[in-house]
C-alpha cells in the first residue's frame, strides 16, 4: 500500500500559467520525491499599463510518502 501526501504551493512566472506550473513542480522536486500529479486550484495575474506582467497560480501537488525498511 503507498501514502499520498498533498502539498500546496504557491508559484509565478512572467511567461504563462504552465510555466508558473512548471516552476512549482520543478523547485518542489529538488526536495520532494515521487511527485504524482499536480492540480492547478487557481490561477491571477498582475497587470500593468493593461498587460499582463506575471502569471501565479496555486498549485496542489500529490506525491508518494518513502516507504521506511
């Protein structure tokens, strides 16, 4: 049997939501292991002068907890 674990996150970037997704999976995979699935719970922008500057979303991630021995 495996445990899953959620983990909240939150992430931006200045070219796209799937790049502030990416983000998230990427700096939480340099402590994190067996990173499952990611569900994007909301996303916002920032504008500025009627452009979008930033991209942030929140972002749920599951992984798989180590099994001890």
């Amino acid at each position: 049997m495996s445990v899953v674990k959620v983990l909240e996150l939150m992430a931006n970037s200045t070219k796209s939501w799937e790049d502030a997704t990416q983000q998230a999976i990427t700096e939480a995979s340099k402590s994190l292991h067996n990173i499952r699935s990611a569900y994007v719970q909301d996303m916002s922008a920032t504008v500025v002068n009627n452009k979008i500057t930033e991209y942030r979303v929140t972002v749920k991630l599951s992984f798989e907890i180590d099994k001890g021995k």
